[in-house]
C-alpha cells in the first residue's frame, strides 16, 4: 500500500476534498472488525451535485464515469479521515457497491464504475483492486447518477 | 452501549416484536468475524406487511419513515436474538443498507432511512450511530416501500 | 462444512466452472478479516450470458431461478478459487444479496433468490445457510435477469 497516495492524486490532477458531511442522520463511516464500512457517496464537490438525472438518458456515460471518479474521491477522503489522516494505516480497498440511477435500457453499469475502480488503482496501487456490485436503481437521493459505498481494511 | 434497550424504546412506547422469520431458505442472521449480518427486515407486524407500494406514488414519505421504523424494530428484534437476549454482547450498529421502492421522480431516500437511523440512536445512543446507503429500487417483495439490512458489531 | 463440495454438486447433476473473470477493471474477490467479499457474479456460462430481459416480462420466474441458480454456482467457483482450491478452509456462507432485474409489478424477488441459496444449502449443508437481501432493480449489465454478490468466512 502507498503512503503517498495525496502525491499519487495530484500528479494525476487530482487533490482529495474535505470529507463531505452526511446528508442525514447517519455517520460517514463505522469502524468494525479491522474494516470501515464507508456510507453512500455522491458525486459532490463544493457541497455541490455535479451531476444529475439518469444514465443513458440526461447524463451520458462520459458523465457518469466522471462523476462515479468523484464520488470515488470522496471516499477516499472518508478513509484518510477514518485512518487520521494515516495512509500507512490503510491496507486496502476491500469492496465497493455502485448504485447508477439508469434509464431502462442502459445496461452499461460497470464502466460506470470504472471511473471510480479505475481512480482506485490509481491513488492505491495493488492495494487499490477491490470485489465489487454493480447495478441499476430507479432513483437516488437528489436525482444524482450514481452513489458509491465502500470497504475498506485498516491495520495498526 | 446502553444494555437498557429494551427500556429505552418502551419509553417511546416501543416494544420489541417477536424476531420475524426469513420469507424463504434463508437465516435471519448470520455471525462472522465479530460481525453480524441481518437479513433484508420489511415493515412486517405481526406477520403482517403495515404497508405496501412506493414511496412518492401509494405511500407518502411520512408512511415510508413510518416503515423504515418498523424495519428497524424488527432489525434489532434479530440483533437481541442474534446476542442470545443479551445486550450488553452489542457492541454497535455499524451499517445500514436500505432499499427504498420508489416513483420515478422520488428522490428523497434519504429522508426515509431515516426513521429507523432515528430510531437505533433512540435505542442505542452513540452505538446506535451508524454509516448507510440509501438506493431507490424499483420493486421488493410484497410490494412493500422499504427493506433493510444491517451489520452490528459483536463482542464478547 | 463437508470437504467434499464438488462430489456434493456432482452428485445433483452439476459442476463447478471456472471461475468467471471480473467484467472490468475489478478482482473476483478480495480476502480481509477472515471474511472474502465476492463480486457480483451474472449467470455466465461458458463467456455467454444464458438469459436477458427483466423477470416477470421477458423472463418467467422458474428460468430466473435457473438464473439466480447458475450465479450460485458461480460464486462457488470463486469461493474455490479464494480458498486456493481446499474447502476446508471455507467455514460457511454468510451472506448473499441479490439483484433482480424486475417489471415494475414482479414482487417476488425472494423466490428468484432461492434458485441460489437452495443451491448454497445442497453445496455446503448448514453451512451454506446465510443471511441474505432481495431487491429489485431497473437495469443489470447486459441487461441479465440477477446478479448475485456473497460474503463467505474463511478459516485457516
């Protein structure tokens, strides 16, 4: 596992946001086991959606990978807040299950996961490659296309 | 974690139900690693589903926080007998998944897992916070608005 | 758990495939804390998807359980494979969830799901009794009927 995966993430562009805040009553990840269990994310920046409506109908796949690699980034700004701010702690990305609000004929769900698998590998490296869950839903909070939620391992 | 449970919800006049049986060849929990897996609960009383449709169409968000409450009763119903009666076994609520049947333009999944986020922090204080996905799906069984499921941690 | 899981199968007619390859850029599984998360497996045959359509429109209940059948075996082969081919390592099923693409009035998610948790049972005995979630959903990748994820504890 990296340690370095802020450097990882700007050299590719890319800075890890504040971990967003829950949007109900609930917390934004649960340590149990040597596993945090990471809530929902949704594709916003700047306590922002970025993106909404349906895949394969207002939001086009391009969209929705960009807005899964979001979604992708929040999570990973949940797991530095779960390690306190540790990334040695982190030992790898476990599972994540991709919720993409779908029109009825859009049958394309994982590489609308990609956006976010592919970011995975590279903020994390081999401890980036995870199980996972694709499907499609006919709504989500706020009309968003996708919500992702993760697992991850802790050590130490 | 409060080991008063079942005091804490009779002074919100609750009563824990009779943990309901699984719908088909499954068990209603299963205890792996410290963790215990709850099965999918429905707002099931007495063998009876208290509601049926979707939220944003038959049922209204208020009837579907309604369920999500039910859901949860019956979800720490299956948590007590999973402890063997006892709750001072129950270390934490650590993640709810609840699966919401939805209109197509609902979009507040959120506001419905709600009422049974409410009610574990009621039941189990701080322990009974918890991370979460929401999702809008299209049917469950029975027609009913709101399944969930739930992980809670173990200890002794 | 009976070590003896491909005569069990064999003795039902059927045989563990290879284990499917993930549809993108994702592991079969992933091993943390004793538990291995199992990614959502299709009913693959042979590379080829055996059905299409959304239960209780173009596909009937009995194929979907045919269906929900062929992912078990399919997670079975993972499982295998996770256990570096020795299933005295495999403790039990803990939990499967399962996703059914559904007409918007099929509300019989759970009997789709026995096709699999039946086959769990035939498998591994008691060990295969698990904790499980139906749901259902617009969309699936290449538009299958089911797919189905599992959780299984290893041991050793």
């Amino acid at each position: 596992m990296p340690v370095d995966v802020d450097a990882r993430l700007a050299a590719i562009g890319l800075m890890l946001p504040g971990a967003p805040a829950p949007a109900a009553n609930y917390v934004p990840y649960a340590i149990a086991g040597g596993l945090v269990f990471i809530s929902g994310q949704a594709p916003v920046r700047d306590g922002q959606y970025v993106a909404t409506g349906r895949v394969g109908a207002e939001v086009t796949l391009e969209a929705a990978q960009a807005a899964a690699r979001l979604c992708g980034l929040n999570i990973l700004a949940q797991v530095k807040a779960a390690a306190g701010g540790d990334w040695s702690r982190v030992k790898r990305c476990v599972r994540i299950c991709g919720y993409v609000s779908s029109a009825p004929d859009f049958f394309e769900q994982p590489k609308v996961l990609d956006g976010c698998s592919d970011l995975m590998v590279q903020a994390l490296g081999d401890a980036g490659r995870h199980s996972r869950s694709a499907l499609g839903v006919i709504a989500l909070r706020g009309n968003v296309p996708v919500v992702l939620d993760a697992i991850f391992e802790l050590g130490g």
